[in-house]
C-alpha cells in the first residue's frame, strides 16, 4: 500500500481538498451551467468520498499519477475563465497536464486556458431551453424525471414541465411522488419532491412540474399549463407507431415527440452517439431511442464493424426481468413470460438483432438474437459471438481497441471499460453508460476470426440515460464539451 493511502493526515488532506472541489463545481454548474466530470463520472452534487473513488479510478485508467491537488488546481483554473455552457473532463486536463502541459505552460493556470481557450466567453453557446413533457411515470419516467431535474441547473437546457398519467387524484400524486423519492433498485432521489395538490402538482428541487390526468392524448392543451413548443417523452408503452405516436402531435403545445422504445415502420430508431447524426432534428417530428438491448450493443459493434467487419454471429441478451412479467404463475399472451419471474430463467424472443442493424445497416441479416429473462431486478447482460472478416491477432488487441472507444472519440459517453476481474451485476448499477465492456470475459477462437464479447448494460439507469441525451440533441440543448 502506498503512503498516500496508509497517512491519516495525508488523507485527511485529500478529503478537504476534495470538498473544495464539489464547492467549485457546485458554483461552476448552477452560475454558469458548466459541469465538470472525471472520465464521465459527474462529480456535481457529489460526496467527498466519491471524488476520492473517481481520482482512484481515473489512476488506474490512464495509469498516471492523477492527484487530488492538481485536480483541484484545474477546477480553480476553470472557475476563473468565464466559460460558455459546457461538460468538462478534468481527468482527461489532468492526463494531458501530466503528459503535455508541464513542458508548455507555466504552470496548471495558463495549460487550462490554452487547452479550454474554444469554450471561453459566455456569448459562444447560448441555449434556448426546451420544455418536456413525460407520458407516462413508470420505471423509464421516473429515472427520466430524476435525471432532466437533477441536470436543470440554471434551466437552460431541459426544463421538465408535466408528466402525464390516467389518474391524478390526491391519493394518485401523493403515491407517485413517494415513488419518485425512493427506488428499491436505484435508491433515494438526491433531491427535494414536494407535492402542491392544490395545484395538481409535484415541486421538485423548487420547479413546479404539472400532474395531468388523461386518456387521449390528442385532448390534452398544454397551453393552458403554460407549456409551449414541448419535446414530449413517451414512455407509457401503448404506442410504438407514427399513428399512434401522431395523437400527441394533435395536442397544443407539442412539436416533437421521443418514444422510449423501438419505433415501428418509418420512425427514426436511434442510438445516441452511434447514428444520431444521420437524422437532423428537423428532419422528422417522431423518434425512437431503440430499446436498452440495441443501445447496450450498437456501439460496441459499431467498432468493431469498422475495425474488423462483421460477417455475421449471434446476440444472446441475458435480461432482468420486467414489469410485463407475472410475479406469480399466471396467463399472458406471451409464451412462457407468464411464469414466476421471480423464481425463473425464462427464454423468450428479442428484436434486439433486427432493430441493431436500423441502427447500424451495415450488420443487416448478419444476427439471430435470443433472450433469457433472469430473476434480477436490473442490469442486463449481451454476449455477442461475432465472425469478422479480418483476422485478429489476439484478445489484447480487441480489448485494446475497446479500451480506446471508451476514452477517446465518439463514443466515450457510450462505453465503458471494466478492468476489474470481480464485476458482477449489481456493479453496473447506475452506470450511466450504454455499454460496459467486461474486459476480462472477451474470448478469441484459434481461428482468429470469431470473438465473444461479454457487455454489461443497466437496461433501466443506462438506458434512460442515452434517452435524455437524445432529447437534448433534438431540444438543440447540448453543451459545449472537452472530453
């Protein structure tokens, strides 16, 4: 053990210096809306101990000497530049000090201000915030509501103004804002949820949010709740086609619909980060954000596509169980989903090898996808036996090329890379990732040309992640970043 851990003293240093960090970045966020972020991991609203965990991970993931105190001396730096709107990594500063800027600049101070020197100036990105409305307040709208609150800020990007649901007599609000505050699975709400039933109404973190009761969606005026131009997320599950989704279109106040599950027909199934830019966000008024299993996958098959091309293989999702499952043995439509959940592995069919290549067409007819649902509450786990054209030399290099998606290029908010030989399911709990590469688990055939990767993905947490991300890319909300 080295003497930075085994020094109370030390660390009792370290800890300070860690709160001063969450001070910095509490004020960086909510006055001038820049959040900073270690390797993807926000360190807003975080607890000391989290900064500490995060600089022990950045550590082993650029295996470099990244100290608290540098850290502390980049977020500082950062404070005093007047930035735009923007999502900074100041793991990756930190790396690149290590690695660059001692040489260049004359100390930390002058390095974030010519690394940083694009996002200087409050007029560069300037950001009309978009109204959203949740359709629905199960499992999704829920995680959905946490996240577009907890990211409000200053309000200038998502500005959550109703959620929708059949009901929403007094017993009905006071239920679901109790379900809002705490999670068997995701935990307590890191926030404040107040119900105003005078109002119809939810007070969370001081935004009032509009309960709406209805049953067709076309009867709804938003207007009249003051809403105006909205993003509507559907994630009720009744609709899944332009008809059906169209209704929402009828009502005054929407513009844009965003459904949280694969689109049927002609609507845009997208996976953020992997095709989103093939669809302008005037292009079409309804999207799709696939499913969790086609956002767990696509990107890590869209490197591997372009790396090796893919001949073909086979996706064999093994996924937690869901709402649409019997607690108990009882009827369902379905084949053997109406047997306990809780007390079954059951196999049954997924769309997930079909709807993958709506995302990335260059894997079309090249999969058979099964699933086997398992008696977890959440994470689900892909393991995809893929035949690729080129030859491989050896699980390193897979791994190698995986690990680097992770940290550099257009997919790091997408990829995660575990190192650990220990991960299991409830680790990936709350990863905000679409995919978590289980390095350890990767496996190359002697023919050099058939591999098995193992990724993870939380089809809950995860996924609604990669869905708020989309709604900001068709809100034209997003932040300048530096990763």
């Amino acid at each position: 053990m080295s003497n930075i851990n085994s020094n109370p003293a030390d660390w009792l240093e370290r800890e300070k210096n860690a709160l001063e960090i969450v001070n910095v970045a509490g004020k960086l966020w909510l006055d001038d809306s820049v959040e900073l972020i270690i390797f993807r991991r926000s360190i807003v609203d975080a607890r000391a101990s989290e900064i500490l965990n995060h600089h022990e991970y950045a550590r082993n993931y650029i295996n470099e000497p990244l100290t608290i105190e540098n850290s502390l001396a980049i977020c500082t730096a950062i404070a005093d530049l007047g930035l735009a709107p923007s999502r900074i990594d100041i793991g990756m500063l930190g790396k690149e000090w290590l690695t660059e800027g001692r040489g260049n600049d004359a100390d930390i101070a002058a390095f974030v201000e010519r690394k940083l020197s694009n996002l200087i100036g409050k007029d560069k990105k300037v950001l009309k915030p978009k109204d959203v409305v949740l359709y629905g307040f199960g499992r999704i709208g829920r995680l959905a509501a946490r996240l577009i609150i907890s990211q409000t800020g200053k309000g200038e990007q998502l500005r959550l103004k109703a959620i929708v649901t059949r009901t929403n007599s007094d017993l009905d609000i006071t239920k679901r804002s109790s379900l809002l505050r705490k999670d068997s699975v995701h935990g307590k709400f890191r926030g404040t949820v107040i119900e105003d039933l005078e109002n119809k109404a939810l007070i969370i973190n001081g935004y009032p949010v509009k309960m709406i009761a209805a049953n067709d969606p076309a009867d709804i005026d938003y207007t009249a709740y003051g809403i105006e131009d909205a993003l509507l997320i559907d994630n009720s599950g009744v609709w899944r086609d332009a008809e059906g989704l169209s209704q929402h279109l009828k009502s005054k106040g929407i513009s844009k619909v965003l459904l949280t599950a694969p689109g049927k027909g002609d609507i845009p199934n997208i996976v953020y980060g992997v095709n989103h830019n093939t669809y302008a966000p005037e292009s079409n008024d309804i999207f799709s954000a696939a499913s969790c299993t086609t956002n767990g996958i696509a990107p890590v098959l869209a490197v591997i596509e372009k790396k090796y091309g893919i001949e073909s293989g086979h996706i064999e999702s093994v996924h937690s169980f869901t709402n649409d499952q019997n607690l108990l043995d009882n009827f369902h439509k379905k084949y053997r989903r109406g047997r306990s959940a809780p007390l079954n592995m059951v196999i049954t069919e997924t769309g997930a090898a079909k709807a993958v290549s709506k995302v990335l067409p260059q894997v079309f007819n090249k999969f058979t996808g099964n699933a086997v649902r398992v008696p977890t509450p959440d994470v689900s786990l892909a393991i995809l036996n893929i035949n690729v054209s080129n030859e491989v030399e050896s699980v390193e290099e897979i791994n190698d090329l995986l690990n680097d998606a992770s940290a550099y290029g257009d997919l790091v908010e997408q990829i995660d890379y575990s190192t650990s030989a220990e991960l299991v399911s409830t680790d990936c709990i709350g990863n905000n990732h679409a995919s978590i590469v289980d390095s350890h688990a990767t496996l190359l055939a002697p023919n050099k040309k058939s591999m098995v990767l193992y990724v993870w993905y939380d089809n809950e947490y995860g996924y609604t992640c990669q869905v708020v991300r989309l709604a900001k890319y068709l809100a034209k909300v997003q932040r300048l970043t530096y990763y």
